[in-house]
C-alpha cells in the first residue's frame, strides 16, 4: 500500500512539474508574423510595359522576334507569356533586358484571399484560431489551430453537430407551461440550427433551450455566426447544429 501511495505522489508531482513548464512558455513570441511563402503559377511570367505602349501590339511583336507565346493580355500594361521549356525567368530578364518598352519581368505570382472574418473580437482575442504567427496585441501566435487557413477550404457547411448539453438559445420561445421566456442569442442569429430534431429530455418536449448557459456557449465556441460584425468566431461557422438537452 506504501509503495502505490509513494507511486501516486511522484506521479502526481511530475505532472505538477509537467504543467508548470507548460503553463510558463508564452502564449505569444515578439517579433514579425512569418510573411507567405512565394508561391508563382508554373510555365508563365509576366512582363510589365511602360506607359503608352500599346500592350497587344508590343505583345504580338515578341511573339514574333523572340518565339514567345502570349497566354493572355492584362487589365493594365502588361502580358503573361508561356515560359519556353528548359527556360527560367531569369533567363527571360537577359533576354528581354534591352528593351526599352519593358517595364518589368517577374514570377506569375499566386495570392490567396484570407478568410479573415470582421467580427470585431476576433482580433485581438482569438488568437486561438489563428494561423501560426499571425499578429495579435502586436505579438504572433504560436498557439493558433490555423483556422483561418482551414477556412478557405471548408467552413463546415454540410455537417451536422450534435450538442448534448444544457440545451442552446437558438429560438425565442415561451414555455406555455411554466411561462419562462427564452431568447435567440444575438451572435446565434445566422447559425443554421435542425430545429425540427431538437429534444429536451429534461422536461420531455422539443424546444432544447438553454437554462444554464453553458450549451450556449459550447454552440458559440463551434459555430456562432461568423462575419456579421458582432463578437466572437466560430471554429465551423457554416455548419448546422442539432440541440439536445439533458442537462439543466
């Protein structure tokens, strides 16, 4: 019995240790956000023309002196072109470097639009939710599950989430029996709930709102409407939430 409570002790004082090493690293590091890696489309670049020069013409006549292939002519001065086999576009610079009508030769580079969302607590507050190194309170986290990144692919729509717990303010309701009124949550207002499979199993109907708060919170945390200009985030915004409650 002695050598199990000395084994519990020093059990229990490495994971003392253990938590506090953990809870001593910081929750953000100083410094710069990592910038985006460069990413260029493959087999193209592009080449800026100085003002006044007319872009297809001058387009056409590379075509012809240099065996060039124009893939397609910009809004604005400039021409992305086929990258010939074998070539990079620093080649493309040497070759093109004498000409007085170019402006620039460079990559096609590739931009992303960000699913940054304009709710105003999301920045600086849910640093948990964002990529690695994103800026908050002017310092980068590192702790962030990259739900912004992931929000570019998917935002949940099409899954449905189950949440068994003390039910959620999802509707306005008054209780015909009891005369208790509940209310929508106002950050709850565009989240797409299943109403008509929602049960509360304390009091035997299908109405699962929320007596405590924690149900409500727990449904905010997944998806509470996201990009309305009010509060917080949710992690899968777009997704549909199935209420039940069983507890109170």
């Amino acid at each position: 019995m002695k050598k199990v409570l000395v084994s519990l002790i020093l059990v229990a004082l490495l994971l003392t240790v253990f938590v506090q090493v953990k809870s001593a690293e910081p929750l953000f590091v100083g410094g710069e956000p990592l910038s985006i890696k460069n990413e260029v489309a493959t087999g193209e670049f592009i080449v800026g023309f100085k003002d006044g020069i007319n872009v297809g013409l001058k387009a056409k006549a590379l075509e012809n002196s240099k065996s060039l292939k124009v893939k397609r002519i910009g809004l604005k001065n400039f021409a992305v072109f086929s990258l010939p086999q074998g070539k990079t576009v620093d080649s493309m610079k040497e070759l093109l470097q004498n000409d007085p009508d170019i402006a620039y030769i460079e990559p096609n580079f590739i931009a992303h639009a960000f699913a940054i969302p304009n709710d105003p607590l999301f920045s600086p507050y849910q640093w948990d939710l964002y990529d690695y190194r994103m800026l908050s309170n002017g310092y980068a986290s590192n702790y962030g599950i990259q739900a912004v990144s992931a929000w570019n692919i998917t935002r949940g729509a099409g899954v449905k989430v189950a949440i068994i717990d003390t039910g959620i303010a999802y509707e306005n309701y008054t209780d015909p029996v009891t005369g208790t009124q509940y209310a929508l949550a106002p950050d709850l207002a565009n989240t797409k709930f299943d109403t008509a499979n929602a049960y509360d199993f304390v009091n035997n109907d299908t109405h699962a709102n929320d007596d405590n708060g924690h149900g409500t919170h727990v449904c905010g945390t997944i998806a509470q409407s996201t990009n309305n200009g009010i509060g917080c985030a949710g992690i899968a915004y777009e997704a549909t939430i199935l209420p039940i409650k069983v507890l109170d």
